[in-house]
C-alpha cells in the first residue's frame, strides 16, 4: 500500500515520505479545522480510550494551527 501511495504523491510532484498515516494525520487536520470536534475525530480515528490521546491530539491541533 506504501509503494503505491508514494508512487502517486511522486507523480504528482510531492516529495518525501508519503503514505497512509501521512493522509490519516492530513484527514486530522483538516477535519479538526473545519469543525473544531476534538471527540469526533477521535470516534473517527476509533480511540478507545478518548481521554488518554485527547492531550496530545489537542496539542498538535494547537501546533499545527500556528505553523
């Protein structure tokens, strides 16, 4: 799956490492800039402990919002 995620990323012109977790944190992004819903991105993302990851997932929200 890797090879062919990274095959078209290069054929349309994008470089570096690309594959699926690449799109699932993409999806997470702009998912989270469109609705703000920390707890549905985490439903969608199938957390089974939503409060452990929720820290971390609200920081790089944060991080990514600045940069």
């Amino acid at each position: 799956m890797w090879r062919i995620i990274n095959g078209a990323a290069r054929a349309c012109g994008i470089e570096g490492a690309i594959g699926t977790h690449t799109m699932r944190k993409t999806f997470g992004y702009h998912f989270y800039q469109q609705t703000k819903d920390v707890a549905m991105l985490q439903q969608i993302f199938g957390r089974s402990r939503p409060w452990l990851p929720f820290g971390i997932l609200a920081l790089m929200m944060t991080w990514w919002t600045r940069y």
